[in-house]
C-alpha cells in the first residue's frame, strides 16, 4: 500500500547484534509513514522478521541486470545504528 519497491537488509543492534530495516520507495503521490509501513507488515511476518525500523530512499540500488543490490545497500547502511529498545 503505497509502496513502490522495498528491501530489508540487517544492521547493527546494540543487543541483538543485527536488526531487519527496511528500505522503502515510495509509490508516487504516496505519503506512507514508517508507522504505517511496520503496521501493515505485523501479523503478515514473524515478529523477528518485521523491520525495527523504515528508512525512505529514491530508489533501491540495483545490479546490472536489474536485481536489488543488497550488497550495495548494506554498504550505504554500514555505519547505521538502531537504537537499544
């Protein structure tokens, strides 16, 4: 709903070591808020499955073939950090 593209990739968590975020493209016209988004996904995935958190991107890297790049996209995301909680 209101989604264009999406890619979950782990980052690091102070507890758990490594965390679901997700990595969203809006549809356009769409005003989806991170709420949203992880209110749509619960009940649909397994709780350690749904994203901590939601960052809105322009669009998700892609190989050159066309495929999600997680790599790159773990690398744009190294240094992030998901807060304790």
């Amino acid at each position: 709903p209101g989604i264009a593209e999406a890619a979950v990739i782990g980052v690091q968590h102070p507890r758990w070591s490594e965390r679901p975020l997700a990595c969203v493209v809006r549809a356009e016209g769409s005003d989806i808020t991170s709420e949203e988004v992880i209110d749509f996904l619960r009940g649909r995935v397994a709780r350690w499955q749904l994203p901590d958190a939601v960052e809105f991107i322009a669009e998700v890297p892609k190989t050159s073939v066309g495929k999600f790049s997680k790599k790159d996209l773990r690398a744009q995301y190294a240094d992030y950090r998901l807060p304790d909680g």
